[in-house]
C-alpha cells in the first residue's frame, strides 16, 4: 500500500482524523485505515434530544459488554449472548444507574436528567415504566460521554456499571 494512500484516503471522505491500524493476519501486515466520525460541537451535542443520545449510547454500552464479556472467557454463542442480555436490558441498567448517581458531575447528572424526563416513543417491553427511563437515561449519559470524547471517563464509569450488575447477578445466584 502506498505510504500517502490513507491521508488521500480520509481527505476524501472528509474526516478530520483518522488512525492508522497495523494488522496481522498469517504474518501478513495489511493496513486498515478506521475513520472517526467528525467530531461535533458541544454546543450541539447538548441540543440533541436524549433519546438520540440514548441511541448511541445503547451501541456503546452494548458493543463494551459484548467486548468485555467476550476478552473474559470463551462461551457459545447462545451463552455470550444469555451473558450479554443480562447486563443489556431496562432492569439491570436502571439498578446500574441507581448505584452510580453519586459518582457523577453536575453535567452528568443534568444528562441523566434530560434523558429520564424525555419522551420516548417506545413502549417498554418486559419492565416497568420506571426502569425503562432509568435505563434510557443511562443509556443517554453514555451517549454523550462517548460524543463529547471522554473515553476515559466512559470507560470508567461502564467498568462500574459491569462491576455492579456482576455483584447483583452473585447475590441472585446464591
């Protein structure tokens, strides 16, 4: 591949930054060129409506479960995806955000509000009312940690969700 390709490559497209990923494959190197998408203004990541924030922060939280639950031992896929759902669903996120509100700022907090108090048009399936905004709430202070880059900050506060769902899911089982 030639050395210029991947600058030509993301000025096509458009992207502001991109990375450069050396992969391995049979001792083969390939490079992978992975585009980030053009960072917003906060100004308007704070003026999206937490339900959109909701939607980006389930993909987040799902795909970190997912990678997680998957790094730490290897199941079927019936099993990763019964390990997956059990921290992916309307009950275990709200208990998640009930036992981390203490650990977060003041704009975490207005973030957490804003997606409680939305309006949602889904229905909730299999839970309470309650829940269901619980969870959405949680699901929108991911959101825009993850649109505001802060990753170590996300990362963080992720790790706690999975750590508090894991000590639920222990209390259950005895």
């Amino acid at each position: 591949m030639l050395p210029f390709l991947p600058t030509l490559f993301c000025r096509f497209f458009g992207a502001r930054r991109y990375y450069i990923m050396l992969c391995g494959l049979n001792g083969c190197h390939f490079f992978c060129d992975m585009i980030k998408y053009k960072r917003m203004e906060s100004d308007k990541i704070n003026a999206l409506n937490p339900v959109t924030l909701a939607y980006i922060g389930d993909a987040v939280f799902s795909l970190f479960v997912r990678t997680r639950v998957l790094a730490n031992a290897e199941y079927k896929s019936g099993e990763l995806n019964k390990r997956v759902n059990s921290f992916v669903n309307a009950v275990a996120q709200s208990a998640m955000l009930e036992k981390i509100i203490p650990e977060l700022t003041d704009d975490e907090k207005d973030v957490v509000r804003r997606g409680r108090n939305c309006h949602t048009p889904a229905k909730a399936k299999n839970t309470g009312l309650m829940d269901y905004k619980r969870a959405t709430a949680l699901e929108a202070l991911f959101g825009w940690l993850y649109l505001t880059e802060q990753t170590e900050r996300l990362n963080s506060l992720q790790t706690m969700c999975m750590n508090i769902n894991a000590y639920n899911d222990v209390k259950k089982e005895r």
